[in-house]
C-alpha cells in the first residue's frame, strides 16, 4: 500500500471515530471544562505551526522566499474581510508574481 | 434541509475551489487522483486533508502526517458534544450524520447556542459536501497536469489558507496565546527535527492558552 492510502484510511478513520464522539458516544453528557477548553486550543496551536512551515520551512531549513509575499497577501486580504477562495487567490498570485520577478 | 441548502449556497464556491486546491497539493504529494477524490468524500474536513498532504509532501512520512491530520480534528469530539442532543433515532443514522458535522454547518446551524437546528446542519453538511468532493475531483485532475505547486504560487497559497483557517479560530486570547506557542515551537523545531514533528509538537502550545484559563 502506498503511503498516501495508508494516510488516506488512517485519517479517514480516525476522523469519522472524531466525529462520532457526540452524536453517537456521549449523547447528552458533556465534557469536563478544563479538558473541553484544552482541547479548543489545539486548532489554533497546528494551524499557526502549518502557517510557519508552508511560510518558512524548506526541508529543515528555514528560509524567507517568495512565500512570504503570498502570506502578506493572504494577511491584508483577511483584514479586509474577503472571503476565503480571495485569501488564497490574493496569495497564490503575490507569490508567482514576486517570482517571477526575481 | 432545504433551508440548510439554501443557507450554505453562498460557500459552495469557497469549499470547491478549497476542494481543488486540496486536489492539486494531493497530486503534487504523490497522492493518486482516487485516493484524494477517496479521502475529501470519507475525512470530509478541509484543514486536516491539506495537512496531512502537506506532511507527507515534505517528506515528513506517515505517522506524522496522520497525527497531525487527527490532532487538527480533535476537535470535532467537543464540537460534536455540544450538539449531541439534537441527534436521534438508531446509532447508525446518528453515525452517518455526525459526519456531516464540519466547522462551516456546525457554525451556519447555530452550533454551541440553544438555536442549533439539525436540519440546517444537515442541508449545510450536504451540499458542502458535494462542493468539497468534486472541488477535489477537478483539482486532483487538474493537480496531474500541474506537477510542481510552486510554479503557480500555489505553496504560498497554502500558507495565506492556513493562515485565514487561523484567524477563524482565534476568537480568545487564550487561541492567540496557543497560537503564537504553536508558531514558535514550529520556527525552533524546523532545523532540528524530520519534517512533520514541528506541527506535532506545536499542540505543546495548548498549556499557554490553558494557564491563563
């Protein structure tokens, strides 16, 4: 089996159990706060880990390339409010575009 | 149902360009175009997929693509606890909706207030689930045409995703506490571990956002 199908099943099931924690296994129980509220925190702790790595990571160099412009990009396209398929049009763009002029 | 429809129509051209952006970045990580078309119909959650590919992409291998993936959607255990109760009848219809459950319907249907209305998440959960699959289907197409992500700016467009993906979820600050915890663990791990750890390791992160509870 290639890697990407074994990730593919690996996650597929594993999201589905994820998924099932409320509707199926707890019903109306609820979790304990402090665990409830640690786990909210781990969305954001990944998805900031992701925007370093796709931003800055080259293999196990850290480098500032043309990503960084798309990332720009992406940011003031957020604070505009702009829907998401504009935040990573506007990113996708500014980095083809920075280097293309290098 | 038809309300639910009606109420996520305006993100269906979001989630099918998300879908093909999945598609592409699938390709570019050696998925093939039926194992990414296979994983957006079954995990049916955007930033765990673009994840997972992304780690198995930078050669970080699959049990760090796959902890990463799961870590993202942990997630979904207390969000689906919050609306647990407006679920019925036999374990088996309860399992295939919960499925449908993703941040977008949970949020559209009211979710965590005393408004949460099943029948809006489901018409949400449904027609995103269609945009997010085909989105798929015609980015992994496309995805075999364009090899190298990087030609079109796509690697930068993965970052600026990421980072709005972000931003929806730093609504305290206590999130942006983790957030940064997170970012920092990533920029010192990067040089000294294989490619992949650095995301693991950023749940670390999670006690800076706990001790300020």
């Amino acid at each position: 089996m290639s890697a990407a199908w074994a990730t593919v099943i690996a996650v597929g099931v594993g999201t589905v159990a994820l998924k099932a924690v409320g509707p199926v296994g707890v019903a109306d129980r609820q979790l304990p706060p402090r665990l409830a509220s640690l786990l909210a925190m781990v969305g954001p702790a990944i998805l900031a880990a992701l925007v370093v790595s796709e931003a800055f990571a080259h293999g196990r160099a850290l480098v500032v390339d043309a990503r960084l412009a798309g990332v720009g990009a992406g940011a003031l396209a957020v604070l505009a409010r702009a829907p998401l398929w504009v935040v990573v049009v506007a990113g996708a763009l500014a980095t083809a575009g920075v280097r293309l002029l290098r | 149902m038809r309300k639910g429809l009606r109420v996520g129509a305006p993100l269906v051209p979001a989630v099918l360009a998300l879908g093909a952006s999945f598609g592409v970045l699938a390709r570019a990580s050696h998925f093939g175009a039926t194992a990414a078309i296979v994983m957006s119909a079954t995990t049916f959650a955007g930033s765990s997929q673009v994840a997972a590919a992304s780690v198995l992409g930078a050669g970080g291998g699959i049990v760090a693509a796959v902890v990463a993936a799961l870590l993202l959607n942990t997630r979904y255990a207390p969000i689906g606890i919050t609306v647990a109760h407006a679920f019925l009848g036999r374990r088996a219809r309860r399992l295939a909706e919960a499925q449908l459950v993703v941040d977008e319907s949970w949020a559209l249907a009211g979710g965590g207030t005393a408004r949460f209305d099943r029948h809006v998440m489901l018409g949400v959960g449904v027609g995103l689930w269609f945009a997010w699959v085909g989105g798929t289907a015609v980015g992994a197409l496309l995805g075999g045409v364009v090899s190298d992500p990087s030609a079109f700016g796509l690697d930068g467009a993965f970052a600026a995703l990421f980072l709005a993906l972000l931003v929806t979820q730093l609504g305290s600050r206590r999130a942006v506490a983790a957030a940064a915890g997170g970012a920092t663990i990533a920029a010192v791990l990067t040089p000294l571990t294989p490619p992949g750890v650095p995301i693991i390791a950023a749940t670390a992160a999670v006690v800076a956002g706990w001790r300020r509870a």
